[in-house]
C-alpha cells in the first residue's frame, strides 16, 4: 500500500441486519428490550458500537492500527436502513517507520442524515 494523503477519502456502506443486531447482542451482552423487540415497524435499534464497525471495518481495509477513537451517535440506526461511512484522513505524518494519522468519519443515512460521527488517531506501518 501507498502511504496515506491528507484529504485522501474511502467509503463502505453496510444495511444492519436483525441476525447482526442478535449476534451483536449476544457478544456484547447488552441485550437491552430496544435491541432485542422489534418496534412497531419490525425494525430493532442498532447498537451505536455495532453502528461503529462501519469505520472500523475501512480502518482495517486500510491497516490503521487505532490509538485513540472518539464517536458522537447522532441519532438512531435501525435493521433495514443502508448506512453510509466516509472516512477521510485529516492528517497525514511520516514518521520513519510509520504514518501516524487522524481521520474524519462521518456515517449517513439513506436520507443524508449524519447518523455517527468520529474522529479516530492511529498509526499504519510501513511496509519494508
């Protein structure tokens, strides 16, 4: 892989299951009525940490290993509804061995509504 470049931006979209949610729910052990009944509509709630594997999910295409990460969940994600994350490298350091970075995330709904905002630091080796 070529290093990073400032403003350098990378997308992946995923639509939440009602298996991932239960999986999740599983793992997690937060199984709370939300995440386990569906509403009146069928939909169950998606964890915000569920929600938070769309970024991690690039970071790791990317081989960003994370040092620090900070999300801000914006509003609800349900089973059924594509979600959208842009990652964007904010800052671009060469440092001998590595590349230390930050990122911008930005998760949207199907309606362009910000569902997840993050900003994440880390490091990517370089390859010798």
């Amino acid at each position: 892989m070529e290093g990073p470049i400032e403003g350098e931006t990378h997308t992946f979209e995923r639509t939440f299951t009602t298996g991932d949610v239960e999986r999740f729910a599983a793992l997690s052990g937060d199984r709370q009525d939300q995440h386990t009944e569906p509403d009146k509509d069928g939909r169950l709630l998606v964890h915000g940490l569920l929600t938070a594997t769309l970024p991690t999910k690039i970071g790791g295409d990317l081989e960003v290993l994370a040092t620090e990460m900070t999300f801000q969940f914006r509003q609800p994600v349900y089973t059924g509804e594509q979600i959208t994350c842009l990652w964007t490298f904010d800052t671009v350091d060469e440092q001998g061995d590595r590349y230390a970075v930050t990122v911008d995330v930005e998760c949207t709904n199907s309606n362009g509504e910000s569902v997840l905002t993050g900003d994440i630091e880390g490091l990517i080796w370089k390859i010798s």
